[in-house]
C-alpha cells in the first residue's frame, strides 16, 4: 500500500512530522493560526533553457549564490525551525546544484522533492523523495516552449533513469504539465505517454504576470472542458496516476486564488518560499522577495501547490 508515494515503513518513521502538520492544520482550523506546511525553495539562479512560459526569468537578476554552509543557516532558520514537512527544490535547474541537493536531502530524507527540465543525466540520490520532471506537451509543442531537442533529452533522461536503477526506479519520476494556450489539446497525449515508466503526473495552468499573456488559458469553455477530460481520464487511468483531485481541478475553472496581484483565497502562507539568496519570496512561490518585481495576477492564478490546499479547506483569509 502507498500513500502519494509513500509506503508503509515510511509513514510509520514519519509519524512525528505528520503530528507537527495535523498540529498546524487543527491550529488553523480552530484557533486561526497560520504556520508554514509545505517549503519550496529556489536553489539556484541559473537554469541552461529559456522557456516561453516561465516565470522566473520576469524577475532573475545576477546575483551571488549561496554556499552550503548559508544554505544549511536558511534550512535550519526558515524550515527547521517552522517545521516544515515536504520542500521542493526548483530554480533555475536545480540539478545544477548537486552540493546544494544533497544538503536538503540529507537534513529531510524522503521528503524533498527537486523540479527539474530534465535536460541533463538525472541521478540517483539516495533519500530523496521524487523528482518532479517538467514535460510542456507532445514533442513538437514541447520543444516549442523549452527549445529544440529538449524534448529528446529529457525523455531519454527519464528512461535511462528508470532503465539502470532498479525496478522501483519509476516510482522516483513523477511529470509535472503546466497547460497553457499552446499545448492544452496534448493533455491526453501527455498522460497517456508518459503513463507506463513514470509514477505520477500532475496538471497547473501556467499564471501570467501581465495581462493579455497569450499563454493564459482564459476561463470560458475550452478551458472548462480541459478540466472536465483531465477529469474523467482519472477514472481511465485505475492506479491514481492522476494526483489532482477533483475539488482543485474544480477550482481551475475560475478565478480562486484573488484580486488583481492581490492573494485573497489563496492561503500563500502555507508554504514557505525562498529565493537563491534564501530570502522570502512574496506573495508566493513565484513571487519575488523585492517589492519593485513583477507579481503574478492572483485572479488568474493556475499554480497546483496553493489550488490544492484551498480545495482541502485551507484558505487565506
């Protein structure tokens, strides 16, 4: 038996950290206190695509990265000391911070998750949770988001990793599509793809930062009906391959998360979001820690990490 990855033995060790959660959860909703679940963390200021879609290149800047000695300071500082369950890696391309990994995964074994276009070699990394690969649509529309041939390497990544460690190595895959203008017809295709060497597969709607993003997916009824197959290919698929649930997918359909650049719904407190210069990033995850950078359009919002606590309950205000 699993629970979204995770297996018997691994829930029993983890008893003391879903104690901190079911702590925070019954703390918010009972006494309104509200105390980071989740961690997300921006390790590194480089990444080797430019991808159309992404939103880190609006606001990166060059600057200094963190050694790992002030990496284990923002570790203990800002997750530690909140106890923070479950902290994504991204960046960037994290994998580009090998050093940086095997810090985190060190200090929260099976619980550290790394976003990666898996582009390069993908390593096998004793104790880490999964890593979330990043795949745009079929080949054609996803190397017209992240570049040519980009396609081709992360998918021959991908198949060497669950090729050469083990028979339980795809269970370390998981895929990760934002949909957006130009690739929401290859849902199905993705899904389908994908489905025989990877564990799990999760959808987002890409989230401008500006009005009239030809990449937002309006909400009307071609992206209703996005959600309504993604959906019922959930009921195709009889393993819980597809891991969004119902009640967020639902949310997808409108405005759920606020006002103009305002989080209102959304309980962006929940996870607790860094920088590469391990500063907190605002108002969320693909916010920025300066208040002079661009901001996401919260009432445009599409991101899956917040979407899926206020389909749980979980809110902002």
């Amino acid at each position: 038996m699993e629970v979204m990855g995770r297996g018997a033995v691994q829930l029993i060790q983890e008893m003391p950290c879903y104690f901190h959660l079911f702590g925070k959860y019954a703390g918010y909703k009972l006494l309104h206190r509200k105390s980071p679940l989740y961690g997300s963390a921006d390790i590194i200021n480089v990444c080797n695509l430019h991808c159309t879609h992404c939103y880190w290149w609006l606001n990166r800047k060059e600057n200094e990265e963190l050694s790992v000695e002030q990496w284990q300071k923002v570790i203990d500082e800002k997750f530690k000391k909140k106890h923070v369950f479950i902290i994504t890696l991204v960046g960037g391309e994290p994998t580009l911070r090998p050093d940086v990994i095997d810090l985190f995964v060190k200090q929260f074994p099976k619980r550290i998750c790394i976003v990666s276009n898996g582009t390069f070699p993908l390593k096998k990394i004793k104790n880490l949770y999964f890593y979330w690969i990043s795949i745009d649509g079929t080949k054609e529309v996803h190397d017209k988001i992240r570049g040519p041939g980009s396609y081709d390497k992360t998918r021959k990544n991908v198949l060497d990793y669950v090729n050469n460690n083990g028979e339980q190595a795809w269970k370390d895959m998981w895929i990760t599509m934002t949909i957006n203008s130009q690739n929401y017809k290859t849902v199905q295709s993705v899904a389908e793809e994908w489905h025989d060497y990877t564990n799990k597969i999760g959808f987002q709607f890409h989230t401008p930062f500006m009005k009239n993003d030809p990449l937002f997916l309006p909400f009307g009824p071609e992206r209703t009906q996005v959600v309504d197959d993604i959906i019922a290919m959930k009921e195709k698929f009889d393993d819980d391959y597809i891991i969004n649930p119902d009640s967020q997918l639902e949310l997808m359909k409108k405005n759920w998360g606020g006002k103009g650049t305002t989080p209102v719904d959304c309980p962006t407190w929940a996870i607790m979001s860094v920088d590469h210069m391990g500063r907190e990033k605002k108002p969320c995850c693909i916010g920025s820690a300066e208040n002079s950078s661009m901001k996401p359009l919260c009432e445009e919002c599409g991101l899956g990490c917040y979407s899926v606590l206020v389909g749980h309950g979980i809110k902002g205000s």
